[in-house]
C-alpha cells in the first residue's frame, strides 16, 4: 500500500522537477491525474481522512502565494495538495520542511559560485523531489 503512493509521488516529482527545470511551470492536468490516482488509492484503502488532512499544507501555500504575489508559486503549492494526498499532514509537513532546506542550501550554493543573485526565483520542485528522495533513502536505510 505504502509502495504504490511512494511510486506515484516519485513519478509526479520526476515529471513536475523536468517541467519546473524547463518551463518554471508544471501541468495541472498531470496533477490532476496525480490527484485521482492519490484519492483512489486512499478510497480503495479506506484511508481518505489523513489525505483530506495532507492538503492543508498546500491549501496554505496557496494562500501564500496570492498574499505574496507569486513569490511563491501557485503549482508550488497545487503539488503539495496532491502531496498531501499521497503522504497525509505530517509527511506532508515534513517533506516542505526538508524541501525549504534543501532549496535554502542549494540557493546559497548558487550564489556562493555565482550563478544566480540575490532575489532571484529558483524551480523548487526539484527541491521537493530531492527532499522526497532523501525522505525515502532514510527511511529504508534507517
């Protein structure tokens, strides 16, 4: 049960970090399908609550994209919807807290060697599949 919602978030950060890398955008119709295949998977297992609890974190995200005037994107925070989904509220928390981090270090790397300056807006899917990675390498290692 585990296995199938961490395929679909691998699956749904690969293509989202491909799309973010290229486009700074990420299709909402294949969020969209992530979404289904999250509640449907959640309907079958008879788990829907900790879903419905996990979207919260996107839910505020969104907000802190309209509060910041796209600062923070509005597919940053549609993804962590669909997060949520798959993984519930505290997975789910744990896995932006882990993101911030890595894009808080990968950003000062960037501009450490000068590739990128102050203010300037980095992809942060990316960020959430690495975090994501590191979550599940952990949790198989440890």
């Amino acid at each position: 049960m585990r296995a199938i919602y961490s395929v679909g978030m691998f699956l749904m950060l690969l293509v989202g970090s491909i799309e973010d890398l290229k486009d700074r955008r990420i299709n909402p119709y294949w969020l969209l399908l992530h979404a289904g295949f999250a509640v449907g998977a959640r309907l079958v297992f008879g788990e829907m609550m900790p879903g419905l609890a996990g979207i919260s974190i996107g839910v505020l995200l969104i907000g802190a994209a309209f509060v910041s005037r796209q600062k923070v994107g509005y597919g940053d925070g549609l993804v962590f919807v669909v997060c949520g989904l798959y993984l519930g509220f505290w997975a789910n928390f744990s896995l932006l807290f882990l993101s911030l981090l890595l894009c808080a270090l990968g950003g000062s790397f960037l501009m450490a060697i000068g590739k990128i300056k102050k203010g300037q807006a980095l992809p942060f899917i990316p960020f959430v599949m690495g975090a994501f990675v590191c979550a599940m390498v952990f949790e198989v290692v440890g």
